[in-house]
C-alpha cells in the first residue's frame, strides 16, 4: 500500500503538477542551505567547539564555558560581534522586549519604521493592553510610520519624520506578523537602513528577525542594522531546543541590554544553561537544514494552494525571507476548517480539533494548529491566525520536507475534496 492510496485521485495529479514546476526552486534552496551551513560550520571550527563544552551549568552559571562559546558561534555566524544566547530568554518576543527596554531610557523614542509591530509586541510596548510595565510608565515614546497601501516601508515619510524628530533606536519588523504585507527581504532591510544612515550615521538599529534566519545568506547585521533578537524555538533552534532566546549584534549594545535581561552589575555573567547546552549547540548546527526544509515546504504549500484557488502570499516563485507562508480564505468557515485540518495531519495532538480563542497579547480571537514537539514551535509544522478579515493562516516550519508535503495534502483534501 503506498500513501496514494489516502489521496484524492485529482488532488493527485495537481500535486504531481506542482512538483515539477517547483523543482528548479528548490535547487535554489539546497544551495542556500549549503552556503549557511558552511558559515555555521566554520564558526564551530573557529572557536574550537570540545566535547566538554557540551555539558551545561547550574546555579549562578558562573563560568559556563559551553555558553561563552556558543554565543561566540552565534555572534560569528549571523554577523555580529557578540551574542547571550540563553534559556531564560522565553521566547522571541521575550528577547526582543528585553533588547529594546534596554536600550532606552525616561526621554527616549523607539520608532518602528515598518508599521505597527507585532500583535504580542503592542503590549510589551504600550500600544496596546494595559501598560503596566511597559515604555509608557517610563516616559519613553514608542511611535511607528504606517506603510503604504502597497506594503512597502514610506521611506519619504522616514526622511521627513527623522527630519524633526531624533529617535534613540529605530526598529525593523523583517517577518510580517499578522499583517498581510509581504515580509522584508535582507535587501529591503539593507534599502530601509542606508536610508536611515544617511540622516543620522551612528543611531542605533535594531531589527525583530523572527522567523528569518538562514532563510538568505546574508543576515540584517551584515547590511548594517546594529542588533537583532529572536527565538531559538524558530529557526535557530533548529527545532530541537525546548526554549530561549537569542540577542546577537554590537558588543557595547549587547552588554547594555544584559543589565536589562539579568540586573545591573550581573548581565551575562550569569545564567546556568542546566541540561540544554548540548541541544543548542546541535540546533544550531542544523538549523541550516531544518530552515531549509520548512522554506522548501512553503514554496510546495503556496504552489499547491494556488492550484487550488486560494491567494497565497509569497507566490512559490517568490523571494523567500523567512519561513511563512499565508494563505487567505476570505471567510472564517473554511479559514478554521483548514487549521483543523493542519492539527489533524501533525504528529502530536493530531485527534484535538483547535477552537478560535482569545489569548494573551492578542486583540482578536486566535486560531492555533500546531501538534509540535516543543509547545509553541514555528519551526515545527504549524499554522495560526487571528479570526479577522482576510482570514488567513499563516503557515509555518516544518523539520522535513516530507512531512510538509503530506499534510499539506491532507489539508487540502480535507478542505477541499472531502465529500
């Protein structure tokens, strides 16, 4: 019996369809995979990773060996010149808050320049929610420059804004959260941050790099931005590190921003990494790959759903930059239908049906599909999104390819051609 058998025989002959069609794309891909996996490889060699570094640290994690030369791996392979790479840090939007609470003080202005961030990060910032806690009770502005209808960053509204006002960081949101924007390429970064440059050539630039890594070649540090944080349950884990964070990028910036993640007068000295150092050594290593296969399973889910009607964003044929695909229903019904489908074709939880439900950090009802091996993965197989017009899902990850394929085609015959 081969696994056929379960299809649809028109749904069949699409996916053989787009199989083809994608295949010179995903040439692209393996060499891409190659390129990052050469720079993550030397960094290992560079800093002469031993077993002993392996082996983690508990209590203070005065003196964790394996720590100090992971962050060093880290800082080389994305550019930048140091790094705390660190299980404390709970999540992305964890280590983002940390980064940018400590580079601001009572006067300050923090101003994204990619339109409103991020849903979870509108609380964290006072744009949303109650604000205890956040820049609001400290006297430091948080403002942001709307996008054009089109989606792309209003770099003449930039140039006149930086024109009269002088912000303390300026902050870039590369992957497109639930806005239906397209996320922003390394050479879109590149175009925002030569422009930012060229008014003020030393203010600090940090950019939110969720979902991005080793999805190019070329990093947001290696095009100028000065620090940048993100998840090591997205890509950088490589699907296999159970939680934390990381911040990479200019030494000075990253120390100030330790006295914001630990206290003042500790930073990063401290901070035991227990039983974890070996899975983030090894995630790392193959994030390359892992990243890889979920962008080669998104360019399969927007050619195949394309086929089938659905308004997809990237197109398969697109420039890629993080691992997300969306797709837009246009109703709730077969926008929930579809996640249903997605939690019933994953490994763990695949007989739970999700439900729209309110969540912290969000203002809508969410839906989230995801039966992933580590809670709240991306990396992982998963699909989620807020129960609002257009309606999408945004797709994420995949630790093999084979496995995006074959749930992708069970939600598509669930969705699609079920009878």
């Amino acid at each position: 019996m081969s696994y056929r058998d379960d299809f649809d025989k028109n749904l069949l002959e699409i996916v053989d369809k787009v199989d083809k069609k994608i295949q010179p794309k995903f040439a692209e891909i393996d060499e891409q995979i190659i390129e990052n996996q050469a720079k993550v490889l030397k960094a290992f060699h560079d800093n002469h990773v031993a077993e002993s570094h392996l082996n983690g640290s508990t209590g203070y994690g005065h003196y964790d060996e394996g720590r100090d030369v992971l962050e060093k791996i880290y800082a080389q392979a994305l550019g930048g010149e140091d790094a705390l790479v660190r299980p404390q840090l709970l999540s992305g939007t964890h280590a983002i808050g940390v980064s940018l609470l400590g580079l601001v003080r009572p006067g300050d202005e923090i101003l994204y320049i990619t339109g409103k961030p991020y849903d979870t990060l509108q609380e964290v910032l006072g744009l949303a929610g109650s604000g205890i806690g956040s820049p609001k009770e400290y006297n430091i502005d948080v403002n942001y420059i709307d996008l054009k209808d089109n989606g792309e960053v209003d770099l003449d509204a930039v140039r006149e804004y930086l024109g009269v006002n002088v912000p303390k960081v300026i902050v870039i949101q590369r992957s497109r959260g639930y806005a239906t924007r397209d996320s922003f390429t390394v050479n879109k970064i590149k175009e925002m941050i030569d422009v930012v440059r060229s008014i003020f050539p030393d203010i600090w630039i940090f950019v939110d790099n969720a979902y991005g890594e080793f999805s190019e070649t070329v990093e947001p540090l290696e095009v100028g931005a000065d620090l940048m944080a993100g998840s090591l349950y997205k890509n950088a884990g490589g699907g296999i590190v159970p939680t934390g964070g990381y911040i990479v990028g200019k030494k000075e910036l990253v120390e100030l921003v330790s006295y914001r993640f630990t206290v003042p007068g500790i930073g990063g000295a401290e901070g035991a990494t227990g039983s974890l150092l070996s899975l983030m050594f090894e995630g790392f290593f193959i994030s390359p790959q892992v990243t890889g296969n979920a962008i080669k399973g998104a360019i399969f889910e927007a050619a195949l759903l394309e086929e089938l009607g659905c308004s997809v964003s990237p197109k398969w044929d697109s420039p890629r930059t993080d691992i997300v695909q969306t797709v837009n229903f246009g109703k709730k019904e077969p926008m929930v239908k579809f996640a249903e489908a997605i939690q019933h074709n994953s490994p763990v939880d695949s007989f739970v049906t999700p439900i729209p439900e309110k969540m912290a950090g969000y203002e809508d009802e969410v839906i989230m599909a995801g039966g992933t091996f580590v809670q709240g993965s991306t990396i992982e197989f998963s699909g989620d999104g807020p129960i609002r017009p257009p309606y999408t899902i945004y797709i994420q990850g995949g630790l093999t390819y084979a496995h995006v394929k074959l749930a992708i085609m069970g939600a598509a015959q669930d969705t699609f051609f079920s009878k």
